[in-house]
C-alpha cells in the first residue's frame, strides 16, 4: 500500500514567531514521518493564524472586542 501524503493544518491566534513555527513544524513533520512510516519530505505542514478579532470561543472573542 502506498502511503499518502500528509498534511498537518494548524490553526491558532496569530502571534507565534517564526522560530515558534519552525520548532512546530519540525516536530510535527519527524513524528508524523516516524509514525505514519513517510518520509520527512512528504509531510506539508500549513499555519493558518487567525486574527483574535475573528475567533471567538463561548460568544468571547479572543482580543475581547464585542
């Protein structure tokens, strides 16, 4: 069986620095390869940060506008 490509996508506020990002990825990318028997190349890991002005959690937005 050929193992497909992973893809991570993480979601978050926005404000993790690079290096934050970078450390994600790389462990992300080494346990998803080690687990999931792929290699590193074909892990895809994607940020998507979000805005606190538009994620809310119990009707609270995370910047605390209304």
């Amino acid at each position: 069986m050929e193992a497909a490509v992973p893809v991570v996508r993480i979601e978050f506020l926005a404000g993790r620095s690079q290096e934050q990002k970078a450390e994600i990825a790389k462990v992300f990318t080494r346990e998803l390869s080690r687990i999931g028997k792929c290699g590193e190349q074909d892990v895809h890991v994607i940020f998507n940060e979000i805005e606190g002005k538009s994620w809310a959690v119990g009707g609270v937005f995370s910047d605390h506008s209304d």
